[in-house]
C-alpha cells in the first residue's frame, strides 16, 4: 500500500533527509531548474519523465524510501501520486524549494 507523507517545513524535510541516508532525493522539475540549484544527492527525474520504465533505472527498489521536492509544490505531488499508482510505497513529498535555506548544489 502506498503512503504519501507530506512534509510542510523546511526544519523538517532536512531532518528527514538527514537521518535517513540511504532515501532518494528526486528532483522533479525540468533540467534548466535543476541546474541553478538543487539539493545535495538529488536525482533529476522530471514529473513529465516518470513512467514504470524510467522509474526502474532511477529508483531500485518499489520499497525505497522517496523524498520528492518540485519548485513549488504542485509538481512533487504530481509526481508523488505517480510514483504511488506505479507501485512505490514509501513516499515523501517536501514540496517546492523556492525558498530552501540549506543551501544549494549548483550546476548539472
């Protein structure tokens, strides 16, 4: 069974993150966005990329453990359901990074 937690501060989506190394970060927007600044680890996969084949080459396992972050929010819960109706049950969406104050990985 699929479950989408969802993370509604920043203090807590790093905590989530930091103690759990071993999730997947997905970056869900386009990779114009993911170059001025992502998080540290993050995955691209853009939402309009997500299907059960290009899931499989990204994530190992339906068990993973999934934090997804868009720039504002609409386009992480999009992909969060996605990633549900594909199977994936450990979800995390922390929404848009517009105003994320850890610090950004620039570049591709």
């Amino acid at each position: 069974m699929c479950i989408i937690h969802t993370v509604n501060n920043f203090e807590d989506a790093k905590k989530l993150i930091d103690e759990n190394p071993n999730c997947i970060i997905l970056d869900v927007r386009e990779e114009e966005e993911y170059a001025t600044g992502h998080v540290k680890d993050a995955v691209l996969f853009p939402v309009d990329d997500i299907t059960a084949e290009s899931a499989k080459e990204v994530i190992p396992s339906k068990d993973s453990m999934l934090v997804v972050y868009c720039r504002t929010g609409s386009r992480s819960r999009m992909a969060a359901e996605a990633l549900c109706r594909l199977g994936y049950t450990d979800i995390y969406d922390i929404g848009g990074l517009i105003a994320w104050p850890y610090g950004l990985i620039m570049g591709l």
